[in-house]
C-alpha cells in the first residue's frame, strides 16, 4: 500500500466532470432518460459515499429510482465489517442476474469496503459475470469514468489499485432529505485492532481541510439542515496529518460558533485519542449534542490487549466519568463484541460490569465474527457458539433492563426535539441525545423544533404529547 495521501488535482476533478457530459450525450443519442438504482450497506460513511454516488449519477443525466428492476445502472456500495454482511451483499449481487436478463443492457457495479479485499475482487471477477465493473473507496471519484468507458466499450473494468487513499472535494451530493446531513471530516484509520478490516479497505487516515470542513457546514445551515453528523472512522484523530495546528475539539468548537439554529453530532470516537478537551467543548457549546458514542468493546483489559485497542477499562472509566461531571445530562451508547477469541466467563462478566456501572443509553452488540485479513481470524477461539450466544443475550437482557430505565426517567419531562418523519399515523423526533420519540400530530410539523412532553416509554423509544412549536 502506498503510505502518502493525495488530494485529488483540479484537473482530474474536471477530467471526470467531461466523462459526465459524455455521459449526458450519450444518452441523449438514445432519445431517453436513464434510471439509477444505489443500494447501501453498512456505516455512516457508506450513506455518505453513495450520497456522493447519487450526485454524480445526475450529473450524469440519471434519475433515481427506488429499485433496481428496470434501472439501468446499478451500484452496490458495500461493507465488510462482518462476514455475514458480505455474504447478505453476494447473495443479493447474484440475484441481480434475474434483472439483468429482463433488462439486458443494465449495467451492474460494486463498490465500497468489500472491494478493496483481493479475495473479493478476484470472486467477482471470475464468479460474477453480469457484474460490469466495481470500485474501491479510493476511486470513488472516478466513478463517471468507469461509466463511460463501460457503456462503450462494452468491457468489464474495475477501479481497485490499491491505495493510501485520496481526498477529493466539491464532487456533488445528493443528499437523503432536508434536515439531517452526514460531513465527512476524515477517512480511513490507523489504529487497526486486531478484529477489524477497516484499515485495510478504507487506507490510512487523512483528514480534510478545515475550511473545506467550515465551508461545507455553512452550507448545509444555510440551506436549513438543522442536525449535521461529522464523520469519521475516528474522529477524535482529526488533524493529525495536517501542517494546521487544528484538533477536532478545536474544529468542533469553530463549528458550533457558526449563525444559525443547528445541531451537531459526531461520529465515531475511539477512546484512546478521546480527551478532556473535548469533552469540555461539548459542554461549553449549546449547538453540540450531549450524545457520545464511545464503543469500549471489552471491560476486560487482557481482551482489549489483544484486540489492540490502545487503552484498558480504568482509562475509559475515567472518560466517562470525566464525561458525565461537566455534561449530566450526556446520553452515553456504545458498541461491545461478545466472545472475543479466548473471552473468559469471567472476562465477560468484567463487560458486563463495565456496562451495569456505567448505565448507557443503548448498545449496539456484536458476537465476534472472524475478518480474513485480520490478525483475530488467526487467534485461536475455543469458545462453543452455543455459549457466546448465550452471553451474548444476557448481556441483551442486562442493556434493555437499563435503557428501560432511562427511558422511564423522561416520563413528564418536556424536552425541545427536531421532528424528522412519519411512523403509520405518528409523527417522529428526536431528542438532543439521539433519542426516538413518537407522537401524533400534523405532518406539517416535520422539519420544525417542538416542545414534547413524555408521557410514556418503551426500552426503545418515548412516546409524548405536544406542548407546543418552536418554529
């Protein structure tokens, strides 16, 4: 792999622009307009690329559609995370024959994290011939290319050098409604636990310029986006590859001095570059949510040793409790892998101590699955499935017991929250802290701040009653 980043030229960003407008006249020669169909797996990043992937679609003359029977390109932007993701996403590229034989000229692409595994690559290549081509992460912006040179030269291609990754900017974006955007404010990682295939697939970490990041923000308020999500694979690494001094607190902090009535997240820190500062920031600023994802994965320090973690249980208590001293009101979640190779009953009890003491919000919970490429798939793992599956569920029992207690506490509280849909006959919002809430009123609500008093809850979401609209 190479090990220095690049930031896409001018020149090649308009190179790819002409690819568009060849694509345009291409279509135009046909008499019709063409339909795109983008199917998403996995993260944040991943809606946030295939944002990017819609953009550059109807710059290309096509229209979205919702499926991909009848569409005439059709991507699969995917995620390797889990073997059984990547097996859901095999399954589903091989259904696409049926389509395709319906609609011969369909062109079928695949991209995302799945592709930058060779293992991958070679099966598509020799195992899926109604797939026209694919790409890795770092040849997203040339996706308009490959389009091209697929749709007249009738030949299978694929994008898939291998690489330290790229940055390319002001490519276009369609975005998936009004009130809520993804910014991406880095890509790849560089901590490479031991489990996980991220850094091989999505290369090291690069962050984007600052006023890239500002400028991007400012749009978004401007347009009226009220609930902006920063992304990264670790965001607190934030400017580290940068001749700027600038951390992400201080980015965070620039960008919750902005004008405008917005809301902003982010998304994912990883404890070991987690600080004080930051979390002081977020106290400070009333446009930064109190919610933190901080995914501890074990409470037991032998089994965050060998996932290559960076940190032990008495360090991420002490975030936390740091955390919570200068934001109470802070609504905590995590992610936490069950049977790690070689977990312990005990090892797993330090878990689930780890999550009684610290009483988040929610979790997303995981039973180990084995990543070839990663050094845990060659660790030896002499746990039954039976077991894992059984701690596992205890573990299930033990967070949905807590978040129904949180839960029960915002009975009778009023809380200001953004409503953002329709559920059957009820509206939907969310609270400061991310949390769900449903209650009935007129869908003209959606997009505006009301005042919800809670009334009922449920393990997962609260129910409440109007007290009244903000605007």
């Amino acid at each position: 792999m190479k090990e220095k980043t690049s930031r896409v030229s001018a020149e090649e960003l308009a190179l790819q622009e002409k690819y568009c407008a060849r694509i345009r006249a291409y279509w135009m020669e046909q008499g019709r307009t063409p339909s795109a169909f983008v199917d998403t797996y996995g993260c944040q990043q991943n809606e946030a690329d295939s944002e990017t992937l819609r953009g550059l679609l109807l710059n290309c003359g096509y229209t979205m559609t919702d499926t991909e029977e009848g569409a005439d390109c059709v991507i699969f932007n995917t995620c390797a995370i889990r073997q059984h993701a990547e097996s859901r996403v095999l399954g589903n590229l091989g259904a696409l024959v049926h389509t395709q034989r319906r609609h011969p000229e369909q062109k079928i692409f695949i991209c995302g994290c799945m592709m930058g595994e060779e293992s991958v690559q070679e099966k598509i290549k020799h195992s899926y011939h109604h797939v026209s081509g694919g790409f890795n992460t770092h040849h997203l912006h040339r996706f308009p290319e490959l389009l091209y040179k697929v749709l007249t030269g009738k030949k299978r291609l694929f994008f898939v050098e291998d690489d330290a990754g790229v940055i390319a900017e002001g490519l276009p974006r369609m975005r998936s409604g009004n009130l809520k955007a993804w910014v991406s404010i880095m890509y790849g990682c560089n901590n490479f636990c031991s489990y996980c295939i991220v850094p091989y697939v999505r290369g090291r970490e690069r962050s984007r310029l600052p006023q890239d990041v500002i400028a991007e923000v400012k749009d978004l308020i401007a347009k009226g986006y009220k609930d902006i999500t920063l992304l990264g694979q670790n965001v607190n690494s934030y400017g580290k590859d940068l001749e700027e001094k600038m951390d992400f607190a201080d980015l965070l902090e620039t960008l919750a001095t902005l004008d405008g009535d917005f809301l902003l997240r982010f998304m994912t820190s990883h404890p070991r570059d987690a600080s004080e500062k930051l979390f002081d920031v977020m106290a400070k600023y009333p446009k930064i949510a109190k919610q933190l994802h901080l995914p501890f994965q074990s409470g037991n320090d032998r089994v965050l040793k060998a996932m290559n973690r960076h940190y032990d249980s008495a360090r991420y208590r002490a975030l936390i409790a740091y955390a919570k001293k200068v934001m109470p009101q802070l609504v905590l979640t995590s992610d936490v892998i069950v049977g790690f190779p070689g977990e312990t009953e005990e090892e797993f009890m330090d878990t689930l101590r780890l999550v009684e003491e610290v009483g988040y919000d929610a979790l997303f919970t995981f039973i180990f699955s084995p990543r070839p490429g990663t050094p845990a798939a060659k660790m030896d793992d002499p746990t039954p499935k039976e077991e894992k599956n059984r701690r596992f569920d205890l573990l299930v029992d033990t967070q949905n017991r807590i978040s129904e207690e949180k839960h029960r506490a915002y009975v009778g509280k009023t809380f200001r929250v953004l409503v953002d849909g329709k559920d059957g006959d009820s509206l939907t919002a969310r609270t400061e802290g991310g949390r769900l809430c449903r209650f009935a009123g007129a869908e003209e609500l959606v997009g505006n701040y009301v005042n919800l008093k809670i009334t009922h809850s449920t393990t997962w979401s609260l129910v409440g009653e109007l007290v009244g609209k903000e605007g």
